[in-house]
C-alpha cells in the first residue's frame, strides 16, 4: 500500500524543476556535490524517480518527487542499504 505524501504548498508554488545548482542554492542542505552522488550511484531508484534528463546533458530534478524519495528513504531504510549494496557489488 503506498503511502500519501504531502508536499507543502509552498514547495509545489514554485518551479517543478530545478538544476542540481539551483537546487543546491534554494536548500541549502543538499550540496551539489552530494545530488551528484546520489545520481551517480542511483541511490535507491533516485534517477528513475527524481532525476529528468533533457537532451544529452540537461539534468533537472523534479522538487515534488525529491521530497517524496526522501519520505520513502526515511519510511523504508532498508531499501536504501539494499540498493547500496548492490551498487558496491557492481563496482567489485
């Protein structure tokens, strides 16, 4: 059963989308260099949920879903260290 999420009304005001600077710029406790990480190593399906890829090298990340992908990271840990290990396992 999926939980509901609620987004607060000022988040879903502002533009849906955002470059990882923009981001980083407007919350300031996400650093680029951590966004970066987390699409790099596709953290517990980050891309398939936030990540929207325009033309070659564009990279925006939805504002609604990013809050929603960290709601389900704090309702499901396990998925995260799942998804962690398996990325490690590729890399050996």
């Amino acid at each position: 059963m999926e939980k509901t999420i609620n987004i607060p009304q000022s988040v879903q005001e502002k533009c849906p989308y955002l470059t990882i600077r923009d981001f980083a710029k407007q919350y300031s406790t996400w650093t680029e260099s951590s966004i970066r990480w987390l699409i790099y190593n596709n953290t517990a399906g980050f891309n398939e949920t936030v990540v929207r890829r325009v033309g070659k090298s564009k990279i925006l990340l939805s504002v609604t879903d990013f809050w929603k992908w960290v709601e389900m990271q704090n309702n499901n840990p396990q998925q995260q260290t799942k998804s962690n290990r398996k990325t490690s396992e590729n890399i050996s």
